[in-house]
C-alpha cells in the first residue's frame, strides 16, 4: 500500500517527501508554491515560508518535473524520486571518477574509484536507507565541485577554459548550497583549505580569488533564492572570506623577507583573519538578530568540553552515535577492501613532500613576484596545485570525519579518489622508481597500469559473489503498528486536526496523513527548538495540568506517545530522552546511577507512564482514542480541569 512505502521514509526523510507529494496534488503549480511559501500546516499556529526555512527546491523541482513529462501513465510518483535520487549517487561515481582521472591521468584510477566507492557504500553513502536525506542530493554537486576545482588548478589550462570551468564550478557549488542547510559550515572548511593553501604559496593569488568569489556568489544567490535567508549572511563561512579578502588586499608583503619574518607575518595574518572573521559575524548576527544556528554552536561547545552539558539541544546531539568519534571499525571495513593501506601511504608521502616544500617556499624570498610553475620546476621537490588541493581536502576533512562520524561521507567518497592516485599517479611511482635508481618510462608505465589492474582483480574475486548475492535479495518494510496508526488518523480525525509528538513520528504523520503537527525534525529554527522541548515535556516528569496547558498553546488537538520513548532502553542511562528532560529540569534522573547534587525530585510522575493508568486527574484532561502495541493517542479536552482531580494523589508506575 502506498502508506506502507511512505513510512519507510523515517524521520525528517518523510517531512521532505511530504512536501514533493504536495507539489503533485496541488490543484496547479502555482497554488503549490503557493502553498509552499505560505505554509500553516507545518507548524500550528504559525505561517511560514518553506522555501526560505528549508532546503526543499529539489523536491519543487521534481514535483513540476513529473506534472509536465509524460510520464504519469508508466512511472508512479514515488518511483520518479528514487531513481532520481539513485542516478544523482551516479553523477557522484562519475564526478569522483573525473577528479581521480584528473589527478593521476589515468582512466584505470577512474575505475578503482568508483569499485572502492560502491564496495565501501557502508561507509561512503546512507542513500540505500535514506533515501530523501539533504546529503544525498547535495554531496553529487559537491563531488562535480571537487572535480571543477582541481580542473581549474590544473597547469596549461587555457583563460577561455577557466572561464568555462569557473561556471561549472559555481553551477555545481549553487547546487549544493541549494540542496542541504549545513552547507555554509562545509564551505568553511573548504575556506580554511584555500586560505591554507594561500599562506603556504601553492596557488596564485588570482585563483584564491576566483574561488572564494564562487563561494561568496553561490551563497549569495542561495540567500535571494531563499527569500533572503538570514543564516546565510551570518554564516561564519561568509565572514571569513570577506575578512581573508580583506585581510589579504591590505596586508602588503606578506610573502617577503627570511623564514622568521614570514612565519611571524603569517601567524599576525592568521590572527587578523580569524578576529576579523569573529567580530564581522557577531555584528551580523546582532544585525540580523539570528538565532536559528546557535544549537550547532552549543553541539560544537559541549562535545569539546567548552559548554554547558546540560543544554537539552546539545545533548541531544551529543547522545547519538552517529555525532560522537569514528568508530574504529571503519578502519578495518576500509582496510578489507585494500581501500585504506593505499590511502595512508599516499597521504604520508604527500604530506612529507608538502611539509618540504612548504618549508622552500617559506626560506625563498627570491620567489616574490616569479610564476608558481617556473619556481616548482626549477625544485627537486614540487607538487601541482591540483595535487595539493586535494591533498588538503582530505587531511581537513578527514579530521572532521574523525571527530564527528555522521561527517564521514564527506571524506570517505573523496578517499576512494585519492587513494586511486596514489596508486595510478606518476608522483609516487616515480620517487619509488628513483629510490631505487631505475626509474625510465617503460617501467613506470607498466607499474602504472599492472597495480591497479591486480587490484581490480582481486576486489573482483572477493567480491563479486557476494554483490551478486546482495543485488537478488528482495526485501519489504515491514512496521504494521506504524500503518495501523496511519491508517486510524487518516479515517477518524479531522483533516484540520493538530498533532503532538516526537519529531520523528510527525514527521510521519504529514506525509501519510496531511495533518497539522506542532514540531518536526527539521531543527533549524529556534522557535522551534523551544516549542519541541516544551512539547517533549509528555516524556518528563511533569504534572498533567502543566502538559495540558503546554500542548494547547501549540494548538495540539491529539498527543501520541510512544512506548519505545517512554520506555526508551537504546541509549544508556544518561543520554535516553527522558533522561535529557530530567537534567534539563533540574530533576534526578530513573534508575540506578549517580546524580548531580544539585538535581532535585520531581514533584510528579512522570507523564507518559502514568497517563496509562487512568487516574483523575489525568482523564479530566486527556481520553485515550487508540492504542497498540506501540502507539498511545490522546484526545486532549478543552474544558475546565476539576478542582477535585487537582487534589487526588496519582498512582506512580514503576
């Protein structure tokens, strides 16, 4: 049934469907995005513009494609989506193939890549099982801008062909600005890796440039596309370019004088650029009075010990697996496919050469002014500036992917490109060859291609059967509680009914049914964050007067509560929603375990057990309208609460 293949799209996955399926059943195109940006059934009792606050143009896109192509009568709605999806993950392969064959001039690197990438898909993409998530459409243009970048850093290219791939370049930057909301923070550190790249004299001061102009006029455009979106110009990414542009225009000589003089101008220039960079996006944030991204600030804070570990958004992050430290057994997946041996070597000796050359290129003060390609030819030791983009690119994002595991597909897609490199590229071959005195063309072209072959080779006898095995298995989401719960609020609730629950759930619940939710998962947006934390109280140990009061000043007309929340035993004690409320309510946490001494207990039991045992003072309030094994739905009253249900002792559930 259609509802069973529209639950399989979980969390915020659904809310983003949703929205696509509302392009299709509007009356026209027009009243769609009509729709869309004058939105009231979102967020309950409040009117927001969609295109502004989220990241939705390829599901609009979508929508108006499949209404004008012919294509109705052969192709389901649902179907139109995942292949598309599906074949964006082929640009991704195609784009991580182009930027290998670039760096190694071999098409065989090309084609390891992309057996590493589809071999290591545990660890390179979440596509097969989210399948609407924003990365999934951002990281393709992300790897074509990847691709573009080393193009236009490659030596002899001509100005008409700069141009030609400084517009790729945009046009794939825009795209992937358009199509995820975290995409200032990835430009940061693709920021940091230009400005590195700057400060250690490995590109032209022209196309350090031209490529912070492409990430200044891609988030600009994003900014109009997006109904001037205020988090966009109080991006720490813009910032820092301005403040590195500036920095950079007024700060003259910076790359004169002996070794002790420029490491003493580069770290005055660093320390200008990341004050002017703090102090510019502080005023604008004050500007623009923007709050929306401050939960990510206190995340960052909180994981390295600088915040309060308390905060209830924060923690909520720092609870889940996929926000804590890489696992080690990463290593041992990507070691299994000969992905990680390869990868490491490269990245050794690059860095060796790099860290050499960055020091000749520091003690050089005759080097002002001459061309970066007469100066690395004339030194035993050099590294074009493709190579050394690339190689920045994976050392500062594998950093991020080692802090944070859920930001390792950004690096590990990029490591299968890297890897091929090393092992189709002439560097390395050729500094081996040398070391052994016998480096001539026949024997570097033949190592070239032998290497990579025998890998294929054996990548093909491991593996092979059991891909084949994996592609003939057939599997159905199976959750009949969820469809049993779906099916009961589209039949018996009125379309115009508001519900409340776990960001999760409702999401959900607009996509199956189209009623009206009081929050979702989609939490850029303070005002947000407060109304789910509130909300989030039927999971606390609060009274049931205080939950009533709270759930119908955010308009709610039914709650649904969840046994799998209420009676959570995924997360350890510590870091289970309800024990994030406890803390966040300076209550003592359930349980055996240590408590802070300044928690206290709580006056009340906690909600979302003691609902059920239908005491007074909660059936003055609330009437249980459905339940199974998994779900609990309550119909909250609208009349007055009863003076004796106040004072009625309620019975505690163990």
């Amino acid at each position: 049934m259609e509802v069973e293949r529209e639950i399989s799209f979980r969390t915020e996955c659904g809310l983003y469907y949703s929205y696509y399926k509302q392009m299709l059943r509007a009356p026209s195109i027009q009243q769609g995005l009509s729709e869309l940006i004058s939105d009231n059934a979102t967020e309950s009792k409040r009117t927001i513009n969609l295109l502004r606050r989220m990241n939705i143009y390829q599901e609009v896109f979508l929508g108006v494609l499949y209404r004008i192509l012919p294509i109705q009568a052969y192709l389901e709605p649902v179907y139109f989506y995942i292949y598309t999806v599906f074949s964006l993950q082929a640009v991704y392969v195609i784009a991580l193939f182009i930027t290998s064959w670039l760096l190694s001039g071999s098409w065989l690197a090309g084609a390891l890549t992309g057996v590493w990438y589809i071999l290591n898909r545990v660890d390179t993409t979440r596509v097969e099982f989210t399948i609407s998530l924003r990365e999934n459409w951002s990281l393709p243009f992300f790897a074509l801008q990847i691709a573009a970048i080393t193009c236009y850093l490659r030596p002899h290219l001509k100005p008409i062909q700069q141009k030609v791939v400084l517009w790729l370049m945009f046009l794939a930057t825009l795209c992937f600005c358009l199509t995820w909301q975290f995409n200032q923070f990835i430009l940061l550190v693709q920021a940091l890796i230009i400005f590195t790249l700057d400060c250690l004299d490995l590109i032209s001061t022209e196309q350090v440039t031209c490529l912070y102009l492409v990430q200044v006029s891609s988030l600009l455009s994003v900014w109009l596309l997006q109904f001037c979106n205020s988090m966009i110009l109080g991006s720490l990414a813009l910032s820092f370019i301005v403040a590195a542009l500036f920095v950079k225009h007024f700060q003259r000589g910076l790359k004169t004088g002996g070794l002790a003089a420029r490491l003493g101008k580069l770290l005055l220039h660093t320390v200008l650029v990341l004050a002017l960079t703090f102090t510019i996006n502080y005023f604008a944030k004050q500007a623009l009075q923007l709050r929306s991204d401050e939960h990510i600030f206190k995340f960052i804070k909180s994981k390295f010990g600088l915040g309060p570990t308390r905060d209830f958004d924060a923690s909520l992050y720092l609870c889940e697996e996929a926000f804590g430290l890489l696992p080690l057994d990463t290593f041992d997946r990507l070691a299994g496919t000969l992905l990680a041996y390869p990868y490491l070597i490269t990245l050794i000796v690059l860095l060796v050469m790099l860290a050499l050359l960055t020091l000749a290129n520091l003690c050089d003060s005759s080097a002002v002014g001459r061309p970066l390609k007469g100066r690395f030819e004339e030194r035993p030791i050099c590294m074009r500036a493709d190579v050394a983009y690339n190689l920045l690119h994976t050392v500062f994002f594998g950093l991020l992917a080692l802090s944070t595991m859920r930001m390792k597909y950004l690096w590990t897609g990029h490591m299968c490109a890297f890897a091929a490199y090393g092992v189709c590229g002439k560097e390395l071959w050729s500094l081996c060859l040398n070391m052994i005195h016998c480096n001539t063309k026949t024997k570097l072209r033949l190592i070239r291609y032998t290497v990579p072959l025998a890998i294929l080779g054996f990548l093909y006898y491991k593996f092979w059967p059991k891909l084949m095995t994996e592609v003939s298995e057939l599997r159905e989401f199976y959750d009949p509680d969820t469809v049993e719960l779906m099916t009961w609020i589209s039949s018996k609730t009125p379309k115009t009914a508001v519900f409340a629950g776990s960001m999760q759930l409702l999401a959900g619940i607009k996509l199956c049914t189209g009623r009206v939710l009081t929050n979702h998962p989609h939490y850029e947006d303070r005002a947000l964050r407060e109304r789910t934390r509130q909300v989030y109280q039927i999971y606390a140990q609060q009274s049931p007067e205080e939950v009533h009061r709270i759930l119908r000043a955010a308009g709610a007309d039914f709650v649904v509560m969840e046994d799998s929340v209420c009676y959570e035993r995924r997360h350890g004690r510590g870091c289970r929603l309800r024990d994030l409320l406890d803390l966040a309510n300076g209550h003592i946490m359930d349980g055996p375990g240590d408590n802070d001494p300044d928690l206290v207990h709580a006056s009340h039991p906690r909600f979302c057990a003691s609902i059920k045992t239908d005491g007074p003072a909660y059936t003055a309030l609330f009437t249980r309208v459905f339940q199974n094994k998994t779900f609990h739905v309550y119909k909250l009253k609208k009349g007055k609460k009863r003076a004796k249900a106040d004072r009625e002792p309620v019975a505690m559930q163990d």
